[in-house]
C-alpha cells in the first residue's frame, strides 16, 4: 500500500480493537473474581481459565461492540458515507476495572488512570507462553 493510504486507514479499528480489548480484561477479571474455590490464590485462579473461556469471553466482547462505534472506525475511509449525526452520538463505554482489581489485590489501590493505563497496554508486556509441568 502506499503511504498516504496506509497512514489513512491504519487507525481505523484502533476503538473497536480497545474496546473489545477492555471488555475481555473486564470478563477476566470478573472471573477471577467469581472463582470461589481459587479466589484466595491469584495465580491459581489465572491458570483454571480455559481457551473455552477466552474465546467465550472474546465473542461476548464482540457482540457488545456497538454498530455506532464500528460505523465511526469508518470515518477517515468513507467520510462521505458516515452521518455527522452517528459520529457525535458514538461514545465508547468507559469500563471500570479500578474496582475490580482493588477487590483481587487489598494492599495498593490503583486509580481510574492507572486502571485505563493497564488495560490498554501493549499486547508485547503480556506473556505469550508458559512452560508446563507434570505439577
């Protein structure tokens, strides 16, 4: 593609992506939280999530992206197709996870901010793989 081209289109799906990002992080941390026989152990908790309940988790995520938020990743490719009206009406849903993860951790208390910063952190600080053992 060319330049010009990319540097148009590139941003398009960064809300959608942040959104269902931010969503999946919520249902985790939900789960977590709801695991009555691993909640007083974080990592053990961690690890009784199943590929089952991220790609549950994920298509939920999906499903609560809104039609408008969708239709304003579109603005900066089909700006003649896309009613101002539908761009000033879009709001992304702000998910509060300060709550969330104060419940999982009773020492330091995280702020909105720092929340927001965590969740929307890069995809490279997040592990990729775990060895496993017979343990």
């Amino acid at each position: 593609m060319m330049q010009t081209n990319t540097t148009l289109i590139q941003p398009m799906d960064q809300n959608v992506i942040q959104n269902i990002k931010l969503g999946y992080r919520k249902l985790l941390l939900t789960t977590i939280l709801n695991d009555l026989l691993h909640n007083d152990n974080l990592e053990k908790a961690q690890t009784n999530v199943n590929l089952k309940d991220v790609v549950f988790s994920l298509a939920n995520c999906w499903a609560s992206v809104s039609t408008l938020l969708i239709n304003k990743s579109w603005k900066n490719l089909l700006s003649n197709f896309i009613d101002s009206e539908v761009e000033e009406n879009v709001q992304t849903e702000e998910i509060q996870l300060a709550s969330l993860i104060n419940q999982l951790q009773n020492t330091n208390s995280m702020f909105n901010i720092e929340v927001l910063q965590w969740a929307a952190e890069t995809d490279d600080s997040l592990a990729r793989n775990k060895i496993l053992t017979d343990d």
